[in-house]
C-alpha cells in the first residue's frame, strides 16, 4: 500500500509532467487562461491519461511484449522462444494510434454530454491526441512495470501512474489559471504582457516544484 | 516483417469499428443553418466581428447571440444573405473605412535604427526612429495585416484603398501608434495627426502636423472641432464635412476626402434600404 501512495505523490508532484519533466506543456501555456477552462483541460487530462495508460498497458502486454501472454505466442508459439515475439519496437506508433482514437472517443462524448465543456475545450481536446505527456506517460509507464511480473500489480501501477500524472497535471495548470487571472489584473510592462510574463511565471513555478525533488523516488 | 504490419492493420481495424459504433451513439444533430450561414459569409476569418473566425459567427447568428448585420467586411449584401437563410430583415449597416490618423511622409529619422524591421519591433526602441513620436513609422505592419488588400504602403508611407477596406480593424491592432481608426463613408473630414506635442514642437519635425492654432475652432459654424491637448479633435456627431475648416487650417493637417471618394465612386453614400 505505501509504494502505491509513494508512486501516486510521486508521478503527481515531485516529477511532475509539467513541472518536473517539461512534458505537455502546449496545453498548459494555452489553457491555463481562465480557471474554469484549465479545470476542464485539466479533468480531461486525467481522464485520457488514465484511458490510455490502461490502454497502451493492455495492448504492450498481449501485443507487443515477449511474454508469456502474447496473443501470438500462445496462438502461434509452438515450441518457439518467446523471444521471436518481441514487438515492443512497435510501442511508440501503437501508443500514438491508441491515444490518438481515445481522444476521438472523448471528443464524440464531451460533444454529446457536456458540450458546454466541449465548447471551451475548442481546439485544445484534439490537441491533446498531439500532447507529448500522454504519449510520454505510456512509455514512461512500459518502462517503469511493464517488466513487473504480476499482472494485477503491473496494471495497478500502470493505471496509477497515469492517473496522478492527470492529477499533477490539474494541480499546475490550476495554479497557473490562478495566476494567470491575477496577472490579467497587474500592470506588466507591454514587453512582457501575455505569453512572456506566463513563461516567467511557468518558470518560477517550475522552480518552486524542484523542492519536491529527493522526496520518495 | 509481416508482424508489424498484421498488429497495426488489426488493430487499426478494431479502433476503426470502435470509432463508428460510438460515432453512431454518441450522434449531436447540427443546426445545418450554421453551415448555410457560414458559406454566405466572406471566410477570411478576419475576426472583425470579435468572435473566432466566421464559424464562430455562423454559430453565434443561429443561436440568435450575434446579429446578422454582425459581419463588418461582408457589409450589405452578406448582411442580407445571412438575414435571408435565418428569415429576419437586416437592419441598415453604415459602411465604414480606415483613416490613417497621419500623413507625416517626410518626417526626417532621430537615429539609425538597425533592428527588426516591423513598427512593431520599432517602436519599442524609444518610440521608433523618427523625429516626430506619435507619427507613422512606415514599416508596414498595418500594410502586412490587411487581409483584404486595401493597405498599400507607397514610398514607405500607408494608403489605405478605400474601395478595398472593408473596416475589418486588423489595422487597427496593427499599428503599434494607434493611427488608424474607423469612420463611417460619410465622413469626408478628418484630421490627420495624433501629436499632442506644443505647436512649435510639431512645426519643428513635419510640416503637417496640427499645430493647435485654433483656426478651425473659430471657423467651425457647428462647434464640431475642438483642440484637446494641443490637437484638433472632432466631434463626429456634429460635423457636418462643410470642409470650411480644411480651407482654414495652415498646415493641411486636416484633409478632405470628398474628391477621392467621388473618384472611387463611394461618395455620396448609396441610400441602403432596409429590405
């Protein structure tokens, strides 16, 4: 149990997409304009990256992986190595397709359920099929369990993983909406007014998140 | 070899299927107005209108938050267009130009100025290059915004075609002096300087900026012109272009567009009927 809160604390704050490793970081200057939308932005993050951690887990496991539950091993095996079944050099392309049609799937939802939200999303839900953070969870997950021999435990922490990174995704591109909606109200010389202030305020937060750094793992 | 491509085509097929089975459940019906609108209006996505792009308009105008004279370029006849599809009259739209709020041509250079060469960029070293602060830079900024082509700059200096604008505003935002402005067709008088310097300042760069002499003031029958701040201000309401000021006024700063737009053919004004 203390590992999971451990990898939860972790993925969300002390390496922090955003913050920590500079991952996703379009939708974070893009959005991050009004509380409400970032909000949005951020429950739709969690949501994908939780879709496709799961996801891309699913399909590294029986599809990709040399294991010993290989779809076409089991089918196709024979006597075989499991070593001859070894497509993990497929990971980066499969991971995009899946993200890619998860988005699809969330776009086709948020239209018919909640299009207020879909309408302030706008642009942004597709780009996050282009968001590197989703894409760099999944690998980032295949290489921190996809060895893990359970299966119940890999895909707890897989699911897990991709979850906070949502989470710590929502947690700074809120704070940053905040701070964002206080700078509207600021008088910033016209040098820096908008994108450049917003960069040196990403800055300082990014900053301000490597004191996590050392804590856990 | 063969494996890659059997687990991709596998499971593109599979999210392919997957993707039209929820295409299927999750169907929104859309307005199909939305699109007859859109297509009626011009498409440059100028955002004249302040909404994103002529979809956004289209959406706006069938959800009845915009109104169908909405659209600046598009003017009368996309006005009527769009009031035909959502079946309401168009009220009278008032055609609008840019004026360029300037004529300094041959204001003489401070400094060499070696950097980027948009007013934009100009601007922020000490106000730009030349002599006079409030004037034209001329580099082109509002000449490169125009999406319509009515901005041309000639011998380094903005014209604006006034046959071509359709008062989108891009210019507006463009320049960095805040020279342009939109003035209803009618208009024919305007006053071409911003420069709130002491007369004996302004005579000392350009030959034709407002000197705040107060000739106009006193010659004005209709108490339309005013000078604030060391310039000539008009009151658009009371100005009745009767162009007795443009005779009076000793630098030319105030110009008279009757001529040119007889020329262009865009004075007088065609009486816009409602319906």
């Amino acid at each position: 149990m203390r590992s999971y809160i451990l990898l939860f604390i972790s993925i969300a704050l002390v390496n922090n997409f955003i913050l920590a490793k500079f991952l996703g970081l379009c939708p974070f200057i893009g959005v991050s304009k009004r509380r409400k939308q970032a909000v949005g932005m951020g429950l739709a993050v969690i949501f994908v990256m939780t879709m496709a951690s799961a996801a891309s887990w699913a399909v590294y496991r029986f599809l990709l992986a040399p294991t010993g539950h290989n779809i076409f091993y089991v089918l196709l095996g024979d006597g075989r190595p499991v070593s001859d079944f070894d497509f993990t050099f497929l990971n980066t392309i499969v991971f995009i397709l899946v993200i890619a049609v998860l988005v699809q799937l969330v776009e086709m939802f948020l239209m018919k359920v909640i299009p207020p939200l879909y309408e302030s999303l706008g642009i942004y839900l597709p780009l996050i099929t282009t968001n590197c953070a989703v894409l760099g969870v999944a690998l980032l997950n295949i290489k921190d369990f996809g060895a893990v021999h359970g299966l119940a435990e890999s895909f707890a922490k897989t699911v897990l993983q991709g979850f906070g990174g949502g989470v710590g995704f929502l947690i700074v591109i809120f704070l940053m909406s905040g701070i964002r909606e206080r700078l509207d109200q600021m008088e910033v010389p016209p040098a820096l007014r908008g994108a450049p202030m917003a960069f040196i305020c990403a800055g300082l937060m990014a900053l301000a998140f490597m004191g996590f750094a050392g804590m856990g793992q | 070899m063969i494996a890659p491509v059997i687990i991709l085509g596998f499971l593109g097929l599979l999210f392919g299927v997957g993707l039209y089975i929820a295409s299927r459940v999750f169907r929104v019906s859309v307005d199909t107005r939305i699109e007859r609108v859109e297509r009626a209006l011009p498409g440059s996505n100028c955002g004249a209108c302040g909404l994103a792009g002529c979809h956004g308009l289209a959406k706006a105008i069938v959800h009845g938050s915009a109104e169908v004279t909405a659209c600046i370029p598009g003017g009368e006849r996309v006005a009527h267009l769009v009031a035909d599809i959502m079946g309401v009259e168009a009220k009278v739209v008032e055609k609008k130009v840019a004026i360029l709020r300037c004529q300094g041509r041959e204001v003489a250079d401070r400094f060499i100025y070696e950097g980027i060469l948009t007013c934009q960029a100009a601007s922020l070293v000490h106000g730009g290059p030349k002599e006079c602060r409030f004037g034209c830079i001329g580099f082109g900024d509002c000449a490169r915004a125009c999406p319509f082509d009515a901005l041309h700059m000639v011998n380094g200096f903005p014209e604006v075609d006034e046959g071509r604008c359709v008062s989108c505003g891009k210019c507006v935002a463009a320049c960095p002096k805040g020279l342009f402005e939109l003035v209803t067709l009618s208009k024919l008088v305007h006053v071409r300087c911003v420069s709130t310097d002491a007369g004996k300042a302004v005579r000392k760069v350009c030959r034709v900026g407002c000197i705040a002499c107060r000739r106009c003031e006193a010659v004005c029958e209709f108490d339309a012109v005013r000078i604030e701040n060391n310039l000539a201000v008009f009151d658009y309401e009371k100005c009745t272009s009767c162009g007795m000021c443009v005779k009076e006024c000793p630098t030319g700063t105030i110009m008279d567009y009757r001529q040119s737009r007889k020329d262009l053919g865009l004075w007088p004004v065609k009486a816009v009927t409602g319906d």
